[in-house]
C-alpha cells in the first residue's frame, strides 16, 4: 500500500459509512438441548438486526465522544423500512436504506442457549438484504466519508459482489480506506476461501472472526491464520472470543489484547460491537493498540444484552410507547 494511502488509514476524521445487512431479528433464548417433536420453553423477542446495522449502531455508539457521523446503506423490505429507519436514528446512525419493491426485509432466528454461555444458531431468511446491486451504489455516497466498511454479506450473492467491486473501485479513486468483515463462515465455506480473496483483494483491513480466518487460511492457530492474511492485506484483526483478538501485519501478530470479563446472555453481535468500536477508534485518531481494547470492551458489553444492538440511548426516542424496541409491523 502507498505510504501516503498508509497515513490516510491512520488519520482521523469525516464519516463512517457501513455497507451490508439490515435484517429484523428473531431471538429465542432457551435453556439447555432442543426438545425434537415438542415444545423448548424459550423467551422470544423480535429485534431490529443484521451484521452491518449492528456495527454501524457500535460505532456510533462509540463515536459520540469523539465525533465522527456514522451512515448506514443498506436493502430492506417495504414491509419494515421505516421501522429500521427509526431504530437504526435512535442510535445516532444516518441512515441510507434502499427499498426493495419485490422481497421483504430479511429475517434470522437467533436460537440462544442460555446453558451454553449465550451461544447462538442462526436460521437465515436474507430477503433484501443480498439484493444491493450496483444501481444502488453513488460516488456521491462518499462524500465526507473517511472510511468506508463492508459486511462480507453481499459477497455472498451476484448482483451483491457487482456491488462490492462498483464501491471498492470508488474507494481506491478516493483514497478511502476499506475495512471488511467476512460475516459468516458458513456462507464463506459455500463460497470458498480463494474466490473470497480475490473479490476482497485491494481491501485494507480485515476482521475476520477466529473461525473465519482459519477457514480462509487452512490453519488451525488464529495468530498463523492473521499473521498469513497480512502477508496480503495490510491490516488483519482477528477476533478470539473468549481469547481476545489480535492483530497482525506485513506476516506478524504485532498486538494481542485480552478478552474483558463478561456474564454473557446471548452472544449475538459481539463481533460486530467489536468492529463498530474499532472503526470509531480508528476514525478518532487512535493508535491500533488502543482500538483493540475498546472493541474488545465493547464485545463483552454486547454478550451482556440481548440482541446485537447497544442499549438504547438514555435520551433517544423510541419507536412507540412501550418499553424496548417496537416490533416491526406485521
């Protein structure tokens, strides 16, 4: 990467505009093994969600003390986008949604097991939200950006990918560093591991989860797996759970930070409050090191709730009068 787009990365300042999923939720926490052919006793609730939207909410929830504005462009259904609408304002992000005339709003039940440290099963329905296609990408959309993240997601269908190349290419003539997060390893297996970085080569970061970056590298050892990516992409940060993260460059894990303590309820979206924060810290100006802690304290903030959103604002309006998110209609 040239040394002048190298102090780009590092700079602070200008907009976070986030690309990817906005999907609606379905999160039923039960205890213990599902019971086949009966009823599981389980809590359900219906939350807005989706990789993208989620670090977009992080992010911005992390950028409100040191600035920085935050954008959402995503597809969704007419059946709740002005639902997403609200709910993606309440937490301070901008959002940019394009409406899809033909299929709804994506959906994933999120099955809990609150025996299991909150561990999640996702059934996905992606609806809209693998619909972006290069129509719905605009230079302008970069306009103020200072960096630009993608979800994995729209790599995982064709007019998706078009999409991709259409705002990497836009990225590159502006000189707007390029972050993604591979999203799904097992979207990514369907994939294969060599077309998924051919389509990502040029990308300068990327936040791959422990289990991702084994799989896109054939190693076992997470720090092998990063210190591997970096050889190609610039900056490799990888998430660990439990473990942490760390983060390599140029064939070397230069940082590692330790997992912060959390009682987990449901795992959901800790990935994604890692990289919303990261980013933010990265947009503030911070050095890598520091970047790496705040996505890990936002991570175990993120276990400790259900849903992969923060907390609603204290002061923030709410889509109705009852407590929590309201729910979509229909």
């Amino acid at each position: 990467m040239p040394a002048g787009r190298a102090a780009r990365v590092r700079a602070g300042g200008g907009a976070l505009l986030v690309v990817g999923d906005v999907v609606t939720d379905v999160v039923a926490r039960h205890r213990g093994p599902l019971a086949p052919g009966t009823d599981t006793v389980a809590s359900v609730r219906r939350v807005p969600g989706g990789a993208g939207a989620n670090v977009a909410c992080w992010a911005a929830r992390s950028a409100r003390s040191g600035g920085g504005e935050v954008r959402m462009l995503g597809r969704v259904g007419a059946d709740s986008a002005a639902w997403h609408e609200r709910e993606l304002a309440v937490h301070g992000v901008r959002p940019l949604l394009v409406v899809d005339g033909t299929a709804p709003t994506g959906t994933v039940i999120c099955l809990v097991d609150e025996e299991a440290a909150g561990e999640r099963t996702f059934l996905t329905d992606s609806g809209a939200s693998l619909r972006l296609e290069p129509g719905d990408w605009s230079e302008a959309l970069l306009d103020g950006v200072a960096r630009l993240h993608l979800s994995g997601y729209p790599l995982f269908s064709d007019s998706g990918r078009a999409f991709v190349a259409a705002a990497l290419k836009s990225a590159r003539a502006r000189g707007v560093p390029v972050s993604l997060d591979p999203a799904s390893a097992g979207f990514l297996a369907g994939l294969g591991a060599d077309r998924f970085l051919a389509l990502v080569e040029g990308v300068d970061v990327l936040l791959p989860s422990r289990d991702e970056a084994c799989l896109l590298t054939g190693l076992s050892d997470p720090a092998e797996a990063a210190a591997a990516l970096s050889r190609d992409i610039a900056l490799v940060v990888v998430t660990c759970g439990a473990r942490g993260a760390l983060l390599a460059r140029s064939g070397e894990v230069r940082a590692r930070v330790p997992a912060v303590t959390a009682r987990a309820r449901d795992t959901t979206g800790a990935g994604d409050a890692f990289t919303g924060a990261f980013l933010a810290a990265l947009l503030s100006g911070a050095d890598e090191g520091d970047a790496l802690r705040k996505g890990c304290r936002a991570g175990a903030r993120a276990v400790e709730v259900v849903g992969g959103r923060p907390p609603r604002p204290a002061d923030g309006p709410r889509s109705s009068g009852a407590p929590g998110p309201a729910a979509p209609p229909g």
